[in-house]
C-alpha cells in the first residue's frame, strides 16, 4: 500500500511539472506573440513619425513637411494638427529654413507654443512685427542650437531678437533625447558658437530610446488611436479668429489649441506631474551654461538675446518643499546672473503672480494659456 502511495505521488508531481511547464511555455509564446503586435503597431503606425519610412511594411501616404510649411507660410493659414501625422521637431526644422524672414524669432517647448500674433491676446505686439515659434514638446538647449543652423548672420538683423526660453531644465544637457533627431544641425550649429570642431556626439541615447519605444505600451495605444489618420488628407484652414475642436498649427508655427478648464491640480501635483524633466540634485549644468553662454556671444552682435520665463500653475507654488519649486528657484536666480553678466534683457518669472496670472490661465500645471501668455512682456527685467 506505501508503495502504491509513494508511486502515485511521483506520478502526480510528474503531471504537476508537465503542467506547469505547458503553462509557461503558453504564457511565453503568447507574451512574446504580444510584444511582437506591439512592435509591428508602433513601427508601422507610428503616431510620434520617429521610424524611418524604410522599416514598415504598411503602404503609409508620406507627407512632405517641407511643402507643409510652405504652403501655410505662403498662405499665412493653418493646418488640423491630427494625431500621427507630423513629427513636431521635423516641422520645426522645416520652418527654420523661413527663419530669417522674422523679425522675432522663440525657441522653447511647448510652454510657449502659443506665442503668436494672430487673434486675441497677442504676445510681443509692441515688440515684434513677426514672429516664428520654435516651442517644440520638450523643447531643450541642444534643440535651440540645432535650430539655429540658418539664422545667416550676413542678413540684415537690425531690430530682429531672439528670444531664449528658460525652463526649469533648460540649463542642463540631455534632458529629452529626441533633440538628436537633428542632430546633424546640432553639430553643425555647435561648431560655429564654440568655433571649434570638438568631438561628434553619438546618437546612442536617441537610438535606445528608439527601441525602447518599440515596446513601449503608451505608444501602442496612441498608435491605435492614430490608425484612422494614417492615410487622411491634410485639412487646412483660413478663419484664425474661428474657434476649433482641434490644435491649429499656424503659418508661425506657434498653436492654436481648444480652450478646456483644468481640474484637479492638486491630483496631479500628487502624481508628480509638476516635477517634468526635474532630475534633484542635478538642477544645473556648468557645460549647459557655457554652450549659453558661446551662443549668446555669437549671436549677439546681430541680434537682441532676450531670456523668457513662463509661469507655472499657481497650485504648484502651494509646495514649498518640492523639487520643481527648488529648481524654479534656483534656475530664475541663475538666469538673472546670466543676464546681467552678458547685458541681456529678461521677461516674465516662473512665478505666476508676478506675471499677473490667475488659476483659470492654465490649461494644466504646466501649460499656460494665450491670455497669460500675453501678459508677460509686462514684466521686464532691464540688464542691457
């Protein structure tokens, strides 16, 4: 009978093993079944246009940004922004080939995007004949100076400014990656502030980041939502004072976006919303600020180099001890040393109160809108 026992459980243990390992080997494939969807969605679909065109395998309609961003120049119009459609750095490379036809010239992240001169609530009017907005999403130092590649200093400059947006990372390097895109222009541009060929950078972090994204779930779920806009037409419109239901990319590259009330700031000042690109403990860059400083000695004998502050919500002042009030802080100090040191106006504060912004001017903690946009060539710090 112990024996008929003992026989029977090794048996049983047997078919708990082979049940087991058919589990995991089902459990395997189908994961790597669901990792391989995910992969083929996001390269093919691609709602953010990072992939070269050469890798998918889906018979994508291309759009040519170049005749994008010539047509809404030439038109002074504007175009739906639909979700898969653009890269936002790959237009902001278009439209700095028009950069020395401003006379006002943003560069920035999509804090500023809604600088422009069109409707209510212009900004710079008193300041500024026109206006060209490179706020791009994530918008960093690397990108201002690959941007710059065609501003020609041999045309005439009398008047015309440039304008230098001041995060709370502005003055560090490498805080977004995807300024590599051009890096080509970053490179190029580098070498004329710096005057010095130095060493070339390597595109390993933007490539990583690349292939993370392959199986990045975020993703794949915004390239479902974009499937329906892979082959739509481009839908240009002509009424700027009209209000839309979706972002307008304007013939400035500034945006036009729908207005919305935001709710519970506190809710995503919990989730650490407000702590975007903030690294603690590594708020400010020595090598950052030397590449601001090489650009602005170039530039500025033929340009005036002002630096812009955008505020944050008020709610996220309320938190005294949180890592984007120490680095706000900190970076506004720095950039008003920086200003007096090389002679350079400053507009607006991190502080939404010096700019005379309210609760309601916000479209989130981060994001101000048009009308507190307007308000901060107000507020002007006079160093030059």
């Amino acid at each position: 009978m112990n024996f008929y026992i003992l026989n029977f459980s090794k048996i049983n243990m047997k078919q708990k093993f082979y049940n087991y390992k058919k589990y995991l080997q089902v459990f395997s494939l189908t994961f790597i079944i669901f990792l391989l969807i995910i992969l083929l969605v996001n390269l093919n679909i691609d709602p953010g246009k990072v992939y070269p065109n050469k890798f998918k395998f889906l018979n994508n309609k291309s759009t040519n940004v170049d005749d994008v961003v010539n047509s809404l120049i030439k038109n002074k119009n504007g175009i739906i922004l639909k979700s898969g459609i653009f890269n936002d750095r790959d237009l902001a490379r278009s439209f700095s080939k028009n950069i020395n036809n401003a006379d006002c010239i943003i560069f920035g992240s999509s804090h500023i995007q809604l600088i422009n001169l069109t409707g209510t609530n212009k900004s710079f009017k008193n300041i500024c004949k026109s206006i060209l907005n490179f706020g791009i999403n994530g918008g960093v130092i690397e990108d201002y100076i690959a941007l710059s590649k065609n501003i020609d200093l041999k045309k005439n400059s009398e008047n015309k400014k440039i304008f230098l947006s001041i995060h709370p990372w502005t003055l560090n390097l490498n805080r977004d990656n995807r300024w590599q895109r051009n890096l080509d222009d970053y490179e190029f541009t580098l070498k004329k502030i710096t005057n010095s060929r130095g060493e070339k950078t390597k595109k390993n972090l933007y490539n990583n980041l690349l292939i993370k994204n392959f199986f990045n779930f975020d993703y794949f779920v915004e390239s479902i939502k974009s499937f329906k806009n892979r082959n739509s037409s481009l839908d240009f419109v002509y009424d700027l004072e009209k209000k839309y239901k979706s972002q307008i990319l304007l013939y400035d590259g500034s945006i036009i976006k729908p207005d919305k009330k935001f709710i519970d700031a506190e809710k995503h000042i919990k989730k650490g919303l407000a702590n975007y690109k903030i690294q603690k403990n590594n708020l400010i860059d020595k090598n950052a600020i030397f590449l601001l400083t090489k650009y602005i000695e170039y530039f500025e004998n033929n340009f005036e180099i002002i630096f812009l502050l955008s505020p944050y919500h008020p709610e996220v002042w309320k938190n005294k001890h949180s890592d984007v009030i120490d680095a706000m802080l900190l970076v506004e100090d720095k950039v008003h040393s920086i200003a007096k040191r090389n002679k350079i106006n400053v507009l607006g504060s991190f502080k939404p109160q010096k700019v005379g912004c309210d609760e309601n001017e916000f479209f989130d903690l981060l994001h101000p809108k048009k009308s507190c946009l307007s308000k901060i060539e107000k507020l002007k710090f006079y160093y030059k």
